[in-house]
C-alpha cells in the first residue's frame, strides 16, 4: 500500500498576548491554536497543532465535488 502525502495550505492568525509572546489561531481548524515567546517558536508550535488537529480529526461532511471562493 503507497500513503498518498497531501500539502495543505492553511491560514494562522497570529496576535500579541497581553502579558507578553504571541499566540495563534486557525480559523478553519476549530479550536487550534497554540502560544510562543517568539514568532520563530511561534510558527513551529502552529504547525505541530495543525498536524495535530488533522490527524485526530475527522472529516464531518463529505469531499466536495468542486470548491469555489465567493467574494461578498
């Protein structure tokens, strides 16, 4: 059996924590976010989360047909 590897682009929201570092969010992944000192260690800990969340993770709805982006 071959694993099929899938690149996914995600985007991360990134915002200074008030008692000081950052911390980030992944709008389209619910509940995934992370926290960091500094923005290097900051985007290593997203990533992790994000490879986290997806492989625990199961897919609610079924794979669309087509994906469209719809500007409002």
């Amino acid at each position: 059996m071959v694993a099929i590897l899938r690149c996914v682009t995600l985007k991360a929201l990134i915002h200074r924590a008030d008692e000081g570092g950052f911390w980030a969010e992944v709008p389209a992944l619910p509940g995934c976010v992370t926290q960091a000192e500094t923005l290097e260690e900051l985007r290593a800990n997203i990533r992790e989360a994000i490879q986290g969340w997806l492989a625990v993770e199961e897919p609610t709805q079924a794979e669309a047909d087509q994906v469209i982006e719809v500007a409002v």
